[in-house]
C-alpha cells in the first residue's frame, strides 16, 4: 500500500480521494479542477461535498450523512475520517483522511507531508469527529 501525499497545504481532501481511488495525487488534482474544485478553496475541507463529489464521478457511494465516531472497531472497512476538527470564525474546519481496514488489519492514509509515515496506526493519537463510509469503491 503507497499512501498518496498531498502536494498542496490545503489538498487532504483530494489526497484522500486518490487514496481510495488508488490514483496519484497529480491525476486526481487533475480531474478535482476539472470539476471545478481546487485545494486552495477553504471549503475542500469545511464542507463534504467536495469529496462525495469526486467520489461520486467515479461511481463510489458514500453514506448520505456524516456519522460519529465512537471506535475504532465500530468503523466500517473504509472510510474517510474527520481530524483536526476546529472552528475558525463560525466555520469548521478539518483533515481529511482515510481508514482502511484488509486482512485483519486497520490503518490511516493520512496525505500531510509532514508526517515521518503516512500509514498511521498510531490510533490514540489520532481524534477523528466523525466519518462517511465509503460503501463500494
């Protein structure tokens, strides 16, 4: 599994979207723009649209709403997780990234560049909000 790293500040939502379609993060900007979505726009990770969007393009159902997080194990086998949640202003405001769980084995595709390894099991220090499942991708 190569995890997919955001080569924008702003581009976790369609980091995480190439990390479910297994695409590079180059193709998948590609199609985002074309479809009128940009990393820089605040709203790529204020508002879940954008995300189900794309997703959408590509024949991939998502749950209709966002449902909260209470464990790990209550998690279906692929998601896309809300981290970082905060407020900014009135707005909220999070990082996207995705949950995947094959052979008995869970971890994180987490896109930001800073991170020593973009697969995550480090579970107790990430705090997801809530998720959307990710039903048939």
């Amino acid at each position: 599994m190569n995890p997919v790293v955001q080569e924008e500040t702003t581009g976790c939502g369609i980091a995480s979207v190439a990390n479910i379609l297994e695409m590079s993060y180059s193709e998948m900007k590609e199609i985002a723009n074309s479809m009128g979505i940009f990393a820089s726009d605040k709203s790529l990770w204020s508002d879940t649209q954008y995300v189900r969007q794309m997703l959408t393009a590509f024949g991939v159902q998502t749950s209709e709403t966002e449902i909260p997080f209470e464990s790990w194990d209550g998690l279906p086998d692929l998601a896309l997780l809300s981290t970082k949640y905060h407020k900014e202003g009135d707005k909220y405001f999070w990082h996207w990234v995705v949950f995947k769980r094959a052979n008995n084995q869970s971890v994180v595709l987490d896109s930001s560049i800073s991170l020593p390894s973009n697969l995550r099991t480090d579970f107790d220090q990430i705090q997801p909000k809530w998720f959307i499942e990710v039903i048939n991708a």
